[in-house]
C-alpha cells in the first residue's frame, strides 16, 4: 500500500511538473513577442485622445496656449 500512494505523489508530481514547463514555455513565447526589435513603429497615433488633439490642433491654428 506505501508503494502505491509514492507511485500516485510521483505520477502528480511529473503531471505539474510538466503543466509548469508548458506554461513556462508559453510565456517565453509572449516575452519574446514583446520585446521583438526589429517590429516599426506605428505611423499614426492609435489612442482617441491623440487622435482628437492633432485633429483639434490642426484645425484650431490660432489658439496658443500658455504656461506660468
């Protein structure tokens, strides 16, 4: 009976073993997307603020504003 309950802690043990590897593995794979050099810069602002403040600018030329 001792042998059966290490054989069935060992079968779990390898079964989480392997879960965490493929995890980890996953992971790798997204931080290398993330961090990937060679990817352009976006040409355009992405963000609706932006993208509302150079429409705003460019359509508002003699407004200036000031600081201090």
């Amino acid at each position: 009976m001792s042998w059966q309950l290490w054989v069935l802690i060992s079968v779990v043990a390898v079964a989480l073993i392997v879960f965490l590897a493929s995890r980890m593995r996953r992971a790798q794979h997204v931080f290398d997307d993330i961090t990937q050099v060679e990817r352009p810069a976006p040409a355009a602002p992405t963000d609706e603020l932006a993208r509302r403040r150079s429409h705003r600018v460019a359509h508002d030329p003699g407004r200036h504003r000031r600081h201090g």
